[in-house]
C-alpha cells in the first residue's frame, strides 16, 4: 500500500469535517442532521478514493512484475523451445510430445498476457485512453460476438492518469455485465466533453436491467461501477427498459 494515498484521503475526510464545524452553528436540529449527512458522504467518497488509488496502484504493481518476471522467462522457454524442435527426433511420439509441449506454452503465455491486462491495460500506458477504449472494444467484439462501436474523439480523451484508468474499468465493467446478462446483440459507447464535465454514456439493445436486478446485494458490477464514479465526484444513472439498457455518466474534469 501507498501511505501517500492513505494520508490524501486522510487530510481530504478532515478538512471536510472541520468546514462543518466551522459554518453557522446556529442551524435547526434538522439542518444539523443534513449537514451531517452531508460530510458522512463526502468523508465516505474520500476514503473511497483513496482506497481504490491504492488498489490502482498495486494492481500496476503485480502487473509489472508478471510482465517483466514471469513474461520474460515464458518468452525464454519459448526460444528454447523453438530450437529444440529444429532438431532431429527419434520418433513420431517425441515430435507430438514437443508440438504438445510448444502449443501449451503459447497457451500459458496467453493466459499470462490477458491477466496481466486485466490487472493494468498495457494500452493505457503504450496509448492512453482513446487507444485502450479501441482495444477494448475491439477484444469484446471479437470475443463475444457482439458489435460494439465507440463513439469519441482522441483529443477530448486526454486526461491524467487516474481518470483516465477510471474511466477505462467503468467501460470495462459495463461490458462485462453487457457480456454476462444483457443478451445483447450491439452495443454503443459514446465519450462527450461539455461545461467542464465528461458524458459517458454506454447503451444495448439487450433484454433490458429490471429496477429489482439494481438493487440486488449481487450486483457487485453496479456497485464497483458506482463507487468507481462517486469516488471521482460524478453521478451515474442506469435505465431500463425493453429496448434494451443505457447507462450514463457525468463526471468532472480534472483541471
């Protein structure tokens, strides 16, 4: 864990306080409760904050460690493997063996890649946000089978490092529900600036989100997808209805 994050969202839950306590004491009882209300949510958002900061980072932190440890030794292996084969074998079974051997290395290597990826998208890093987006569409297109466009500009796209990694894992979360539950056969995502806020909005033709299906304690996607926006200070409405599901998400700029 970074102590620097935990001593941001630490400093951010008491300056909060102390500006409550610091306005007009002389406030009705029910005032008082608001106002209370108030700083429990914005101290719960601080800590939010700062807790999924820390888990970004260890996140990129594994991440790297899988890539640059376990992805060069498998990448050796493969080397190897690939003059090893090159030489004369004895018989049919030996050169199955080696075939077999090669192909459940690429498999290994792959799976390495895809956790990797999803610990920490090598995109946002190699491309930022725009590119990351593009790849990510175009990996749920092709494994899901389900036509998905994206809708943005590169250049409204360029922002700093922990909204754009916000807003890459709310995309990502909303496909994978899409994926899991819409049934849906297309799949729009669009990415506006405007009065210093960005308008995300992801929208299906599936079988639609029930209002009963948001509230359920199950609904672990929804609520990282939640928490993720209110952490960031934005505001997100899901609907439903049975042309299918439109999320859609404010949130504002860094300056």
């Amino acid at each position: 864990m970074r102590p620097s994050s935990l001593l941001l969202g630490a400093a951010v839950l008491l300056a909060v306080r102390l500006a409550v306590r610091l306005t007009d004491c002389r406030r009705t009882p029910a005032e008082e409760r608001e106002a209370d209300a108030r700083a429990r949510l914005a101290g719960r958002r601080a800590t939010d904050y700062a807790l999924e900061n820390i888990r970004e980072e260890e996140r990129a932190h594994i991440a790297r460690e899988l890539h640059d440890d376990l992805g060069q030794l498998l990448a050796t292996l493969r080397v190897d493997m690939t003059l090893l084969r090159q030489q004369p074998v004895a018989d049919d079974a030996t050169r199955e063996l080696l075939t077999g051997m090669d192909e459940r290395l690429m498999s290994a290597i792959t799976s390495l890649r895809r956790i990797a990826g999803n610990l920490r998208p090598l995109a946002l890093d190699e491309g930022g946000l725009y590119f990351a987006l593009q790849s990510l569409r175009n990996d749920f297109a092709q494994r899901h089978g389900i036509d998905c466009v994206l809708d943005a500009r590169e250049s409204e796209l360029v922002l700093n490092d922990r909204y754009s990694t916000a807003i890459f894992r709310i995309v990502q979360e909303s496909l994978t529900n899409i994926a899991r539950h819409a049934g849906a056969g297309k799949v729009r995502i669009m990415l506006r600036r405007g009065r210093g806020l960005l308008h995300v909005t992801i929208e299906d033709d599936g079988r639609g989100i029930a209002r009963s299906d948001m509230e359920k304690p199950s609904s672990f996607g929804l609520l990282g997808m939640r928490e993720r926006v209110w952490a960031i200070r934005g505001d997100i409405e899901i609907s439903g209805s049975p042309r299918g599901t439109r999320i859609a998400i404010h949130l504002p700029l860094p300056e």
